[in-house]
C-alpha cells in the first residue's frame, strides 16, 4: 500500500466535470467496437494521467484502508438532502463554462430518469450517484474519487481504460492477486468481491441505498438491484 502524502500535484484534471465530459465522449450512441477502444494518451494528456495515477495506487489494501477508514461511518451523519448541501460546498473555481450547483447536477439527473419512465428506486439512485464526490471535501486525491470501479484482489481486465497502467501497481507484482479468481472463489457472488475505492462502489452505494429504504412514503422499501451473474 502507497503511503506517501497527498499532494496537489496528484490532481491532473483541472476539475472533476473533465473526468464526466470523457465518459460522455466515450460512451457516445453509435460508436464502433474498435472506436469505442480507442483511447489516445495524447489527444487526453490529463484523462491518461488521472488513470495512470488511479491504476498505480488503487492497490487492494488501499481500497481495504479506506473502507475501513469511511464505512465506519464516524464522520458525520447526515441525511440525503443535507449530504447534497455539503457536496454544494464543492466549488470548482477551474470551470468557467458552467454555473451549475451540484444539486442542480442531481436533480436534472433524477428528473430526467423519471421522464424516461424509469422505476422509483431508479430514480433515487440518479439523485444519489454523485453523493460520494464529497470524498473531495474530506482532502482525497481525484484518482481515489473518481475513475473506472474494478475489482481488486484479482487479475485486472483489459477491458479497464488504460490497462498498461496497472503495471505500475504493487499489486501487478504479487502472484496471488494475478489469477482470474486471485483470492476469491467461484461463484462467491459479488457482496464478497472488494472494489477499488471511490465514489461508485458497490459498497458506497449499498450504504446509501440503505438509507433510502423505508425512510419516507416518497422513497423505496426495498432496493435489489439486478446484476449479470458473474464468474465472481
């Protein structure tokens, strides 16, 4: 595990809406197999440096460290609405081209999956995907609030955004984690699977999806998401 200091070096994107404007490029409707593998180093210098840092030090003891540091939950407890007041607290000053609040962010994109006739649960879950950007406002780096979730403790997929960068990664070098199941079993279902951490893992937003269940008539009793079965 990387325990060096933070530092403002570690922050290549000029703001986080950089990292969102290369997901809306890269998952652009209508692009071929091989354009939507294409991803230039040179035509996205900050883009690659930003994955470049998470895949170096988004190790498995990491995401251990700060799950155990964060979902001890003995920070601060706040509801929903109070969780996106103090993520309104994120100004990014870098970014002139927009004078939208993260509320604004969340409810367009909430609103937006109930035109689209979506599930309840659905909806909720627009509201709160951006919740954990506040991972920002306690001091962690870019490269450890956003980017690609993938699982740790195991071989990386090439399918992962710059995987050559993963051989910088501690975790590159040790044997166990390098097989296709490294210290899982097959079929152990995913709530056993550790995640790199960062604002959409599994475990981030099971904890937030718990706190909608039955807490108001507006929101879901129940929240049971449908994955595609998984080796893992």
């Amino acid at each position: 595990m990387d325990t060096r200091p933070y530092t403002p070096q570690q922050d290549p994107l000029s703001n986080l809406e950089q990292w969102d404007e290369f997901l809306a490029g890269r998952y652009t409707q209508g692009k071929s197999e091989s354009e939507f593998r294409q991803y230039d180093a040179k035509a996205n210098p900050g883009v690659a440096e930003f994955y470049r840092l998470n895949h170096q030090y988004q190790t498995h003891e990491y995401g251990l460290a700060k799950g155990k540091d964060y979902f001890g939950l003995k920070r601060e407890k706040k509801s929903i609405w109070e969780a996106a007041e103090y993520l309104n607290t994120l100004v990014d000053d870098s970014d002139p081209d927009t004078d939208l609040t993260q509320i604004e962010h969340l409810l367009q994109t909430s609103e937006a999956i109930r035109r689209d006739g979506h599930p309840r649960w659905m909806v909720a879950v627009g509201f709160v995907h951006d919740l954990g950007k506040v991972l920002c406002l306690y001091g962690e780096p870019q490269w450890g609030v956003v980017g690609d979730t993938f699982p740790t403790g195991c071989a990386y997929s090439d399918t992962i955004v710059f995987p050559e960068y993963f051989q910088a990664n501690p975790d590159h070098a040790n044997p166990r984690y390098q097989t296709q199941f490294g210290i899982y079993e097959p079929n152990c279902g995913l709530d056993n699977v550790h995640m790199s951490f960062g604002r959409m893992t599994i475990s981030v937003m099971s904890r937030i999806a718990k706190c909608f269940s039955g807490s108001a008539s507006s929101t879901p009793t129940t929240f049971t998401p449908k994955v595609t079965p998984s080796p893992i």
